[in-house]
C-alpha cells in the first residue's frame, strides 16, 4: 500500500462545470414551482369558459381605495350614452353572472373586477336605490338598483371604460346606467 502526496479527489470536477450545475438545479427548481401555480383546468369563480384578461392566474396589484364614503355620479360619453362613476371618476360596472343583489365574483375576480365597498349616497341625475351586502371577506359591498357595483383594474384614469362588455368569470360586463341598467352600447 503506497501513499500518495495528493490523491486524486473521487468527486472533483474540472472547476468550469460547478456554476452549470448550480444554475441546472435552480432551473429545475424554479420549473417544479411554477409547475405548481397552474391551472387545474377549474373555473375562474363563474367559469364557464371565462377567461383572466390578465392570463393565467397572475393578478393586478392596485384596486379600487373603496371602504369610504361615495357619491354615485353620472358620466356622459363622447357617443352620448351616461354611465355610473365612483367619487373619483372611475367607471362603475355590473356583472350580468350577479344574482339577486349577491356577488358572483370572488377570489381571483375580485382581484381583476374590485368590489365598490363601503357606503354610498345618490348624486345629481341618479336615481335608483342603494344597499349594501356583506362579502365573505367581511366588506360591505354596494348594490344600486339590485346590481352590486365594481371597477376594473385597468381602468387607470378616470373615465376609462376598459371593461365594457368583456366577457370574464363566467359572465359579461357593462358599465351602470343612471338607473341601474347595462349600458351595452358604451364607447367612451
């Protein structure tokens, strides 16, 4: 049995291939986890088909301030046709798929189409009827005229109207009339 000064080492490896084999494993790593975020071929809250404007579960990250105190007001678009806004202007919206005042919107929906919470009180040229439910979430949601109310996240600015007439989450979107209808024929 003889002794060597420097034996060879059974697991070195020639120095350039270490990093390939760090970034080899980060990139399984990193697959096994974005495998895990996908679809299970379920529903979108209402399904049916719908569809994630913003692809795939990914969801915005801004919303709606909601919570306070708003003043439904009337716009009127560059077509002539009036629709719902908050107190800041931004466009309120109605989803057909609601039932019976109650939201069908939830989870990843109400994410991309926000809840309008809080309270809220009639401005000059609305007429209808305000209430509120409760969402499972704890918040008090308003309905006008047995439509609960929400805004869509890439309506940035006020007077956007982004969402009109989408078809998401299992149903269509419309902006809110004055008296409570969908505004189906909206260009603004």
């Amino acid at each position: 049995m003889g002794f060597h000064a420097n034996p060879p080492h059974p697991t070195r490896r020639p120095a350039g291939r270490r990093p390939f084999a760090i970034l080899a494993a980060a990139i399984a790593v990193a697959a096994l986890a974005l495998t895990g975020c996908g679809s299970s071929g379920g529903s979108n809250n209402g399904g049916n088909g719908a569809t994630n404007p913003y692809g795939g579960n990914s969801t915005p990250t801004t919303g709606p301030t909601g919570g306070g105190n708003q003043t439904l007001t009337v716009k009127t678009a560059p077509a002539g046709a009036k629709y719902l806004t908050d107190s800041a202007g931004k466009t309120l919206y109605l989803f057909q798929a609601d039932s019976s005042g109650k939201s069908n919107c939830n989870g990843p929906c109400a994410a991309v189409w926000p809840p309008v919470t809080g309270s809220a009180k009639l401005g000059s040229g609305v007429s209808g009827n305000i209430t509120t439910f409760t969402r499972s979430d704890g918040a008090k949601q308003i309905v006008f005229n047995g439509h609960p109310l929400y805004e869509y996240t890439l309506d940035t600015s006020a007077g956007d109207v982004k969402g009109e007439g989408l078809n998401a989450y299992g149903g269509l979107w419309y902006a809110v009339s004055p008296t409570g209808d969908a505004v189906t024929s909206l260009s603004g």
